[in-house]
C-alpha cells in the first residue's frame, strides 16, 4: 500500500497579505512597453480599455503591494490558501530518490489558478464602476474563471474563445454561462477583426493573439466595458504570487525547499505565480534553485526572439520586450490550447534572458505528456489540466533523472487546474473508452 499523502495546509488567517513585484529585484528590469514607429498610439489606449486598480499596478515598482481585504475575503471565499502535498505515492511508483511537491491550484471553485487574477481584477473594475468585462480565452480556463469573479462582484462579460479549444469543450461553455457569460467564439461575427479573420477562411481554429484583438475592440467601442487579460501581464503575474509565497509558508512547515520549481508555461501566469518568490531568494540570497519551463513545439515562445512586439494579432496592445515567436505566427492546435501563445510574458522573458530559466519542449503529438499525466492520475488520484499534465511530465522526467543520478534533490510542481471538463483530450490522445 502506498503511504499516506503530506499535505502542508495554511489557516486562512495565514494567507498572505501582500502580493510580490520582482521589478525592483531584477538584475535587468523589462524595458517598459511602447508605441510602435507608426500609427496611433496604443499606450493612449490604456486607460481606456483596462481599470485604473490594474492599470496602476502594472505599471507599480513597489516590492509589495498589499492585498486589498475585500479581495483577501474573496480569495478565502475561493478556497485559499491551497495545500502544498507531498507527492508520497508518485515517489513510490517511480523509485526516485527526489522529493517531489505538488501545489493543489486544481481546488479553486472553476478548477484553476486563474481565479487568483480574475477576483482583483474584478474587483478593481466593480470599484471603479465598470458595468463590462471583455476578456479572451484559449483553453477556457481564464474565461471561467473571470465569469465566477464576476458573478460574485456583479458584473457582465463577454468572452471571445479560441474556436479550436472551444469546438469541442461544451461543458466549460456551459458553465461560463451559467456564471452569466456571453461567450462566442473566435474568429466571431461580433468584430471587424473578427469578420475579417472569418472572411479569409470561414473555418479559422483562431488564436489567443486573434482572440484578445477581439475582446479589445469590444472594450474600446464601449464606455461602460473593460478590458481584462488572464496572463503575460505584470498586475496578472502580481497577482499570481500568491501561489509561491503561499507555497514558500508551506516549505517551512516541511522544514524543506525547493532545489528545482516547474510549471507549464503559455503566457507565463501559472509559472510566474509559483516561481517568482523563490526567484527572488535566487537573486537575492544566492538560493542556487533550477527553474524549469515546460512548453509544446507548435508555440515554444521563451525559445523565440528577445524583441519587442505586440501581445495581439491585430496589433492594437504596445509593444512588450518579450520572448515572441511573432504575433501573427500561424501555431497548429493541440488539445492544451492554453499553451499555445506567441509570447512570454515580460516578467518571465527578463529572467529568461537572464539565465534564470531553462526549458523542455515537448512534441507536438501530445501522448508522450498525456501518458505521464496518467502515472500521476494512478499514483496521486487527481486529474491534471491538459495544460498542467506538461507540469506534471516534466517533474516526472527530472525525477526520473534523479534516480539515474542518485540525486535526491526537492522537486516542486504546479498543477495549476484540474481537467474534469478535459476528458476528451484525454481520450482522444490516449485512446480511452
């Protein structure tokens, strides 16, 4: 019989009070974004499309900036803080000498970390009196989760979602509209970028890049609306810490820390959220922590280019010092659509370039991760997103490594969602039922 889990749990009262900025940290900051040579400007654009509350913290250079309560009481609401487990069972079955930790983002109510930005945000526009959200989603995650923030804040929303994940995921569909979404997919007839996508080919699978050029063409012609993004962003990566600092209380309960820190990486959100805190001991106590970004081949985007460009295909954002495979780059679907984005965020690409972050790419045909995912799923009975079986692969492989080093190092993880509504990916790849 395998041995019982660990699990480190925090009190709510124990849930941290302030998110963490690594800008001030970097050894190089990212260059802040800006307009292109031509055309109108985009950084004009800003405080008409995003609410101040985000606005002013994307553009913040304080170390902390304190987690406002009313936000707190929703996080403690969603289920925060999470466990930190100790993954006892998959040690077993891989006869590693590693440790391995996993951070159980697969609690909150829709099923992934995104509700840790979704809520702040959220709340900032329901403080300014924004009546609209409109916001883009790949895998559907985000968009779930933005729809349950603003249900509980009393908002309305509007989400343009990438045809190719939403063609075949229904269910999520259907609970984004029971929180009160009006959801369409993308390319859609609701906009001109939109239409013009659709008019080229009526067929189009769409892009996170086509999809947020859609939500922002909403907010712009709407003065009651809001733009909202779910990742790449600095407020959004702000927000995420809560997953690290959380998970740092957590280690010293262990009495253990991290030798390496893992998550999948689209945008950067779940990766950034985990990893950040522990970045900074890094840079700032010479903590010699490996960091390990897990990405596919059809959008390996911290491999790409360190340039700027544009976060959307129509090219309606400023331009970002990002790791980018270019914003117009056609990337072939996969069933873990939400890593399946042009770039990096800002925050992510600064400490790659850096050296701070290595990565793995795993291939385009997704059996190799998804089979992995199932050693998990045996061993430690939760059901990953398809997203996050590329966390979990890459943790099982740098175990693996381990046992064929001897090495017994601490390896920490982060499923940031769960795939109850991913079933059919499962089952598609690895040929279930």
């Amino acid at each position: 019989m395998k041995n019982e889990k660990e699990r480190y749990d925090l009190s709510p009262k124990e849930l941290p009070e302030k998110w963490y900025n690594i800008i001030p940290d970097l050894p190089t900051p990212p260059p802040p974004p800006k307009d292109p040579d031509d055309g109108p400007s985009r950084m004009d654009n800003l405080n008409k499309v995003f609410s101040k509350g985000v606005l002013d913290q994307e553009m913040c250079e304080d170390r902390y900036v304190e987690i406002p309560e009313e936000v707190r009481e929703l996080y403690r609401q969603a289920g925060r803080p999470r466990p930190l487990i100790r993954a006892r069972g998959l040690e077993e079955e891989l006869e590693t000498p590693a440790k391995l930790y996993y951070k159980s983002e697969f609690e909150s109510p829709t099923g992934s970390h995104k509700v840790n930005t979704a809520l702040p945000q959220a709340f900032y526009a329901k403080q300014q009196g924004i009546e609209r959200l409109t916001t883009e989603t790949g895998a559907g995650q985000w968009g779930t989760a933005l729809a349950y923030a603003c249900s509980l804040v009393g908002l309305d929303i509007t989400v343009y979602w990438v045809r190719a994940a939403s063609s075949w995921k229904e269910e999520r569909r259907n609970l984004m509209q029971l929180y009160g979404a009006e959801v369409h997919d993308s390319p859609s007839t609701q906009t001109k970028i939109g239409k013009e996508m659709l008019n080229e080919d009526s067929d189009h699978e769409g892009s996170l890049g086509i999809a947020i050029s859609e939500a922002l063409q909403d907010a712009k012609r709407d003065e009651n609306a809001a733009y909202s993004l779910g990742s790449v962003l600095n407020h959004v990566l702000l927000h995420q810490t809560i997953i690290g600092l959380e998970t740092k209380k957590q280690f010293k309960m262990a009495g253990d820390y991290p030798d390496v820190v893992i998550s999948c990486v689209g945008g950067g959100s779940n990766f950034g959220g985990l990893a950040i805190p522990f970045a900074a001991d890094r840079i700032n106590d010479g903590k010699e922590t490996e960091f390990i970004a897990a990405q596919s081949e059809v959008a390996p985007n911290l491999n790409g280019d360190y340039r700027y460009d544009f976060g959307d295909y129509a090219e309606q954002t400023p331009l970002m010092k990002m790791f980018t495979l270019g914003h117009q780059s056609a990337m072939p679907s996969i069933k873990a659509d939400g890593l399946r984005y042009h770039g990096a965020a800002p925050i992510i690409s600064a400490l790659k370039n850096e050296g701070f972050i290595d990565t793995i790419i795993f291939p385009q045909d997704e059996e190799y991760v998804f089979d992995r995912a199932k050693t998990f799923i045996q061993s430690e009975g939760f059901l990953p997103a398809l997203e996050s079986a590329y966390s979990v692969a890459a943790a099982i492989d740098k175990a693996k490594e381990c046992k064929r080093k001897g090495e017994e190092k601490t390896i920490v993880f982060n499923v940031s969602g769960n795939g109850f509504m991913d079933m059919e990916g499962y089952r598609d790849v690895l040929g279930l039922g």
